[in-house]
C-alpha cells in the first residue's frame, strides 16, 4: 500500500497546530482568585496569594520567576550549602577584602546598621553562643553551659568583626568570626518576591516566608478589603491570634520566645541569647512584631528588640521611629503595648477597637 507523503505532512502540520491550540487553551485560562503558590524554601515554608485577575500561562510565569528570585537568595546567603556566596565568605583569610554581590552587601550593611542601633542587641556572629545553648544546630544536651565555656564562645562572635564597603560593595572579616543571616535572610527574600512582582504589574498580593509577610492592594478587589495579618500568642499552649492587623503596602516580621525554651532545676532558659551578654533573655516581652515597608528591616529590628525587652526595645522604637507592637506577659494574660509611630500609623480608632495600649515610659524615666 502506497501511503501519500503529502498527506503525512500535513496530517502532521495539523497534529501540531491542534497541539498548539490546546496549548494556548491552556494557558488562557482564567483562574479563580485569589491565586496561591506555595512549598519550601530557606528550611521553611513560602506561600505566595495573588488577588490580580491571573490566567494559568500568567501565573505559571510569575511562579517560576519568584523561585528564581528565591534560588537567587539561597545561592547567596546559605549556610548549608558549600557553593553559597555567605560560606566561601566565611571560609575566605581573615583580613583580605572579599568582592561580594550587590544584595549580600545589602543585607550585610542592614545587619550592621540595626546591630549599630540596638547596641549590639542584634549580631550576625551570635551562632556559636546560640549553639553552646542548644539551639543551633550543633547535637548537645539540654544542659547550662559552665562559664568557662561560655567565655571562650563569647571570644568567637562580635558585629564589629565583619566590615563593610558599601562603595567597593566588598567586605571581610578582622577575626574569625561566622556571619550567619537567618535574622535577616527570610525578610530579604520576602522583599524580593514583593520586588519581582511589583515589576510584573501586580498590585495585590500577600508573600508569607516563614511568617515573615509583605502586602500590596487588596485581597478583595471588589470589596476592596485590605489584607489582615494575625499577631499570635500561645492559648492552651495553642498559637491563637491576639490581633488580626489590616496591612497595606506594608511589611510585618514577628520575633518571639514562647515556642521554643528548656527548663533545668525549674528554671525557663529562652531560646532568645543575648549578644551582649552570651545568656537567655529572662524578661517578660513574648512577642514583637514590627511593621516597616521593608521585611529585612523588620526581620532585623524584631529580633533585636525581642532581644532588648519591653524598656529598652522601646526606647529602640521610639528613637528609631519604628512601628511596633509587643505582646508582653503578665501573670496570666498578655499585654498588648505600641509604639508611638504605630499608634500613629494605624490611629487610634484601631488601637482601641483591638484593645491595643499606647506606650507609657516607667515614671522613674519621665
């Protein structure tokens, strides 16, 4: 049997323009919004909710290029991969300046700018001293380090042994101290994805990395709703949401010490240390979250202030100009206090109804 060539091309030439067509089908599809994208990132979670009118062409391209922008960070500020920028820079001679790229020089000078700021109440180098704790990732038992051990460990860390040139955009390192940028890193990468979809045109969107979260518009278009975040304390030993805080064009990151600790002899130690002192924490704020239209600011000053306590991390706020909101414990209920800036950024219409107390210094400090 003669089979006609001609017809095979064409039958062929029809083949994939019936293929294209479904193709195209495909992607023009509309979805239902919001839209969310979500999976693993940095050992933890992203999560990614478009309000914008999305078709599955649309939105299988903006997923693709936020995890690049994710990988991107990864590749950067990694500590547990060997080919990461942050580790060869860990690992390069003391005292030589190291060529880094524009966004770890970024991330390190916001670093040292808040550890500047809070009086050394944030430090990337903490690592060791938090492992001698038992809450890095060193396997040590859950015990209280001696003096001596803590001495020796506290000799390894300090900010001020990381040095940067913002011009040259190099840095290095004047002792051999281990820069580690989980503080700041999950704030970064939620700033980027924010970043990369401004640049796609999209104007309503919520990025949650880890629970460090950025928002843009709307959740609902047309209700025009904002996006609410939930400020969470333990109820039962349940996280429950204290506050659900309407967030517009603005950025949230939450530092606390509720969830993670161990007791010896009937004492608390908080997974929170100290880089001023190489100890647990052992006052009452349980929870800090700060509001700022950057997530790696936010990320960096949450963690100091949780650091400094309700006193001292306030004063950090009011001299900074922060918006923050504590949680802080007493007896049994838990205290919600704002800073000055927050109170005037959210009015005070909104921090009565939420049952919110605007900070007032000790008398001793008036």
């Amino acid at each position: 049997m003669k089979i006609n060539s001609r017809w095979l091309k064409c039958s062929g030439l029809l083949l994939i323009a019936a293929g294209a067509l479904m193709g195209c089908s495909e992607n023009d599809r509309p979805l239902d919004t919001p839209v969310r994208f979500e999976g693993g990132i940095f050992g933890t979670f992203y999560q990614v909710t478009i309000a914008d009118p999305l078709t599955q062409g649309e939105a299988n391209a903006l997923e693709e290029g936020f995890l690049a922008e994710l990988n991107d960070v990864d590749q950067a500020m990694s500590t547990y991969r060997d080919d990461a920028e942050l580790v060869v820079f860990n690992d390069a001679p003391l005292n030589e300046w190291q060529p880094l790229s524009n966004e770890l020089i970024e991330v390190l000078a916001i670093s040292h700018s808040v550890s500047e700021a809070s009086n050394g109440a944030f430090d990337i180098t903490v690592g060791d001293v938090v492992n001698l704790w038992s809450f890095g990732p060193e396997a040590r038992p859950e015990e209280v380090p001696s003096d001596a051990e803590l001495s020796e460990r506290m000799a390894t860390i300090g900010y001020d042994a990381v040095e940067i040139d913002t011009q040259l955009m190099q840095a290095r390192r004047s002792r051999d101290v281990f820069a580690d940028l989980s503080g700041v890193a999950k704030g970064h990468g939620t700033d980027r994805v924010g970043a990369y979809l401004d640049q796609q045109g999209i104007e309503n969107y919520l990025v949650n990395i880890g629970g460090e979260l950025i928002a843009r518009g709307y959740r609902d278009l047309e209700e025009q709703s904002p996006w609410r975040v939930g400020i969470e304390v333990p109820h039962n030993g349940v996280p429950e949401a204290q506050h659900v805080i309407p967030l517009e064009s603005m950025s949230v990151a939450t530092s606390g010490d509720y969830r993670n600790y161990f007791e010896v002899d009937g004492e608390r130690f908080s997974h929170t240390i100290d880089p001023r002192t190489g100890r647990p924490v052992k006052h009452q704020l349980a929870s800090v979250s700060v509001f700022h239209p950057s997530n790696a600011w936010a990320n960096a000053w949450s963690t100091a202030i949780s650091v400094a306590g309700s006193e001292e991390g306030m004063q950090m706020a009011i001299e900074n100009n922060l918006n923050v909101l504590m949680l802080v414990k007493e007896n049994d209920h838990w205290r919600s206090v704002a800073s000055p800036a927050f109170v005037e950024y959210f009015d005070e219409a909104l921090i009565d109804e939420l049952g919110i107390e605007a900070w007032e210094a000790p008398a001793a400090n008036r």
